[in-house]
C-alpha cells in the first residue's frame, strides 16, 4: 500500500514564528501536492511539485514556501504564522491521476 | 464560479437509503473523475475513478459521469451508518501533471 506520511498531527504554533510541515511517501511518486482544507472552503492547492528541486505555485501560494530536496519528502514551510493560517494541511502524492494523502496535520496558529 | 460544484449538505439519510451526490463543472477539458471519501480527521482517500463518460459500479457504489451536461453523481446502495463521512468530488485534464480539482464535499450522515 501508499503510504504518505505527514510528519504530526496536530502543532500549535505563536504568531510570527517559522512553520516547518514534513512529507514523506515510499511511493517514488514524481508529483507531490500541499493542500489546506478549510469549512466551507474545501481543498484548496498551496503548492505542488513534479520533480526533485521543481515546485509551482497554486492557488493560494501567499504565505508559504516549499522545498523538495529528495523525491520522497516535500516539506511546506510557513514563513511567518499568521492567525489566518490556522487550518487543516494535507500532502498527496499523485500517481497518474490518483492521489494518495496522508492525515493531515491540524494547524493552530496562536 | 468555481471550476468544480458541490453542495456541502449535510446530507442526512436513514440507513438503507439510496444516496445521491453529485457535483457540476465547468472546464470541458476534464477527462478524468474522482470520487474521495474522507472520514473525519483522516485523509481523503479514492474511492471510485471514471474515464471520461458512463458508468462504473463498485459493490454498493455507482458513479455517473454526463459530460455533455458537465455533471457527475455518486449513488451508494443501502446505505449504512459507516458510510458517513464526507465524499469529494475531484477531476483533471490529460497532459500536465493531472492536477485534481476538487469540489467542497458533501458531508453525509447515515443515521440507524
């Protein structure tokens, strides 16, 4: 089976403080992809990336940053927490057009 | 408009219920659609995959896709209490990287 590992599950975080989100899939998955999910809102694309060292943008790349050194790790970073981005973040993996998530890490932002 | 629609319920049946969800879209370059069930505080995970349109059945699960009216639907059989949950539609294009659109979900309860 997939596994996409999200390195917690719940973080509380101070305002203004650098946010580090890991993950990891044992897949050797080319494309990988940050989503938050928000009530209301549903799954909105942060980031994703197609290869080692490669990243675009998505929808709502404000905020953060990524950084994909390996191909099985794609980290999100939050540059500087902001109340606002107190969420839900999920990381797939993507083989063809099926994704895999991980579960999601549950991010307060104090 | 969004690219994807889908009404976030929630959508409450008894068990044993036929249940309908369904989502509209907008981008006639999708080709491939999804269904994802989530469980709360859990990922999404797939649950049915079509190819262009028609229909595919999976035990209790039927998916639907009319692209000349741009509008999939998910049916589940008699319906069980396990079955709450939220379910997602989500969609791509060929080329590229695939990148799924995914519509808000729809959050189903299944009440004994």
């Amino acid at each position: 089976d997939v596994k996409v590992t999200q390195s917690s599950r719940y973080l509380v975080k101070r305002t203004g403080e650098k946010v580090f989100l890991e993950c990891v899939q044992d897949m050797d998955h080319e494309n990988m992809f940050w989503y938050r999910q928000d009530p209301g809102l549903g799954l909105r694309l942060i980031y994703f990336s197609y290869d080692v060292k490669m990243k675009e943008k998505g929808d709502i790349p404000e905020g953060y940053s990524v950084s994909r050194e390996k191909k099985e790790r794609f980290s999100l970073i939050l540059e500087s927490a902001s109340t606002n981005q107190t969420s839900m973040y999920l990381c797939a993996s993507t083989l063809g057009t099926e994704a895999f998530f991980g579960q999601g890490t549950r991010l307060t932002v104090v | 408009q969004k690219e994807v629609e889908q009404d976030p319920g929630p959508l409450s049946v008894p068990e044993g219920a036929i249940v309908s969800l369904n989502c509209t879209y907008s981008n006639s370059a999708f080709q491939y659609f999804m269904w994802y069930r989530q469980y709360s505080r859990k990922g999404p995970e797939l649950l049915m995959y079509t190819y262009s349109s028609g229909n595919k059945e999976d035990g209790r699960f039927t998916a639907q896709v009319d692209k000349s009216s741009k509008y999939i639907s998910l049916f589940i059989r008699d319906s069980q209490p396990s079955d709450s949950a939220t379910y997602l539609c989500a969609m791509s294009a060929p080329g590229g990287s695939y990148i799924p659109t995914f519509g808000r979900g729809t959050s189903l309860i299944v009440h004994p």
